[in-house]
C-alpha cells in the first residue's frame, strides 16, 4: 500500500474521530454503539482502509 498524503485538517479531524470511537468502545449504551459505527465508517470514508491510520 503506497503512502497518502493528507493536509493537516484531515489529520486533526482523524485524530479526533479515533479518540472518540476508542472512548465509545466500551459502553453498552445503544446511543454510543451507533455513534461508535458512524465514527467507522467516516474514518473508512477518510482513510481509504480500514485500519484508520494507526499512527
């Protein structure tokens, strides 16, 4: 997989969304589990994979 370049923006706002989802994580709550998923999906939407950038 070769490198991608992203602007800073996108870089904060992709820290952002990972911080959140690892603090839903473990909720039980039916609120939180659908906020958890959105958070996947937009992450997968901003990232192109589905790892979401582990840096």
């Amino acid at each position: 997989m070769k490198p991608s370049l992203y602007d800073f923006t996108n870089v904060v706002r992709i820290l952002k969304l990972r911080k959140e989802r690892h603090e839903l994580l473990h909720s039980n709550k039916a609120a939180d589990i659908n906020r958890h998923h959105e958070i996947s999906k937009e992450l997968f939407k901003l990232t192109g994979n589905d790892i979401y950038l582990r840096f």
